[in-house]
C-alpha cells in the first residue's frame, strides 16, 4: 500500500510517500480500507515529537479516518468486512490502509459521505466534550471561542451556537471572522487588531463571559481569563499559538473561576459509553442538517505534506481533509 511515511521527526517537508507493508489486524482490532482522512492540528505536533502520543518510526500521521472495513480481528462482533465506518486511529490515517480499535469505530450514518465523516470526530468531539461534559454551556451564557475559525474553534462556534449560547467568536484576521459570523457567532473579535479585555468588557456590558474555550494559549490566555465572568469556567483546550502560558492563579480566586482541562483523547478511551453517546448525538445533528463541517480544502494522498503546512501556517478555516 501507499503511505505517507514520517521516518524521522520534523516539519512536513520531511514526510515521504512510500511503499509501506499492509497492516494486519490484532485482536479487538480491524483494518480500515482509508477513503478519507481529516487534517488536524495534532497531526503538525506528532511529526515532530511534540505532542502526547508519540509513535514509534517511521509512522503514518493522521488520527482521524473514514473509509470501508478490510478485515476484522478476534472479537470483533459489530463491525463487519466491507462496512462504511469512521475511527479514531490516533495517526496512520495518511495511508491507503490503516488499523483501528474497533472500539473507536462507528459505522458511518446513512447518506453520509466519506469526506464528511472524516471530519467529525476531533473537531466536533473535541468541542463537544469540551462545552458538555467540561463547561456544562448553558442555554443564555456567553462563550467566548479563541481560535474560532481553526478546526476545533469553528466547531466550538457551531456547537455553542446549537446549545443556545451567546457566541463571541475570536481570530486573527477579519476574514475568518467573516466565516464565524456566517456560522452564528452573535460578535467577533480581531485580535490582531483588538484588545481581548476591552472588547470583551464592552460586548458583555462589562460582566464578562461565563466560558472561555481557548485551543490557542500562548499570550491570548491571561487577557482571556481576566475577561471571564464571576464563577467562569476557563476550557484548557491546546497550545497552537507555540507557547504554554503559566496562568496566575490569583486570578482564579478573584474571579471564583474555574479553569478545566480538556483531553478529549483521554475522555475517548477512559469513559467510551460517554464518548459514543456524544457521537451519537453530533451524529443525528449532522443528518439533520444542523451541524454542518466548513470544509476549506481536500488534498491527495502526495499533498498530505501540503496540507500540514498550510495548518501550520494557519491557512486552514474550518477543516482539511486528505482523500485517499
């Protein structure tokens, strides 16, 4: 099979295309036949060494895969050869063929497309725990989503907007915005442009928000969080700004705020009855129209590279997907 292979670490410019032996399924396992793979922002840290899990060389980037089941391991009772599924693979989705936990495969709702399925799971689960099951949105608060337009961000903007939350969407150019508000963001802020705080201030009358849902950090963190409201939940989401900020923390005893970490991969495999009720739910959203993934780019198989550099380079609004 053909695969886009990282043999030694570094930025997308060191990734090969090359012939790779098909992978054989262990137990609990299944090999997925790949049609389409999204693109996240993980995938940009697990080629050099950067993020949590890290694979041993040489590895296929990409965790997050739709496509047709090729083979089936031992106990595997609900998926079957020739299946449309979508999975959770970690990496290894930039490949004609890749193995999955059967436990993080689902079959792939009727009159869905393959490219649509692949573009689910790390950004709508990763927001959708995040607002759920971490900041428990209500119906009438305000969130404020930094990074809105990147993947997990524009998905945050959705999914607030679908819980009944007043959306303050945050990037850095006023074209992203654009894209934001066409989602449902009530209010935008340019922070290349804009002070956080003072914005904030004057979009909330002065109250602040009650959620920050921040996949940014870097020098956007603290003037988030002094913008959070009395008894607040501050969503620890990710680093793509490059700096891991250290937090004051007086700042959450004057506030009575919370500040909440969200490892969704982590959710995923220690509470999967929760998990897959979420799906479940975004899923039925998707069919019905009410959730729809804001797809920037698709890539061949050999453009894989391009397309993390354009993530890296923070070309992509919503999401990028590699078709196989």
């Amino acid at each position: 099979m053909k695969a886009i292979l990282c043999t030694q670490f570094g930025l997308p410019e060191t990734l090969t295309l090359e012939d790779a032996p098909s992978p054989t399924p262990g137990k609990d396992q299944v090999v997925v036949s790949v049609k389409a793979c999204g693109v996240n922002f993980p995938d940009t840290l697990i080629i050099q060494n950067k993020y949590q899990f890290k694979p041993p060389l040489p590895f296929s980037p990409g965790g997050e895969v739709s496509g047709t089941i090729k083979e089936v391991g031992e106990g595997v009772k609900h998926l079957k050869v020739g299946d449309s599924v979508l999975s959770l693979t970690g990496w290894g989705g930039f490949a004609e063929e890749v193995i999955a936990d059967a436990a993080t495969t689902l079959p792939i709702p009727p009159g869905m497309d393959y490219v649509t399925a692949a573009s689910v799971m790390y950004t709508y689960g990763t927001s959708y725990h995040a607002l759920k099951n971490r900041a428990q949105l209500q119906p009438g608060e305000t969130l404020l989503v930094l990074g809105a337009a990147g993947g997990v961000g524009l998905a945050a903007v959705q999914l607030g907007v679908l819980m009944g939350a007043n959306v303050i969407a945050a990037a850095s150019s006023d074209e992203k915005l654009k894209v934001c508000k066409e989602l449902g963001a009530s209010a935008t802020i340019n922070y290349t442009t804009e002070d956080i705080r003072e914005r904030t201030r004057e979009l909330t009358e002065g109250r602040g928000v009650d959620v920050v849902y921040d996949p940014v950090g870097d020098r956007y963190t603290e003037p988030a969080l002094r913008s959070i409201a009395w008894k607040g939940r501050y969503l620890v989401v990710g680093f793509a700004g490059g700096e891991i900020p250290k937090i004051p923390l007086n700042l959450a005893l004057l506030k009575g705020c919370q500040i909440v970490g969200v490892f969704w991969g982590a959710f995923a495999r220690n509470e999967p009855k929760e998990s897959q009720k979420n799906f479940q739910e975004l899923l039925t959203w998707i069919s019905q129209g009410k959730l729809k993934q804001h797809l920037y780019k698709t890539y061949s198989l050999a453009e894989s590279p391009a397309a993390l550099r354009d993530m890296l380079d923070r070309k992509v609004v919503g999401k990028a997907v590699v078709i196989i």
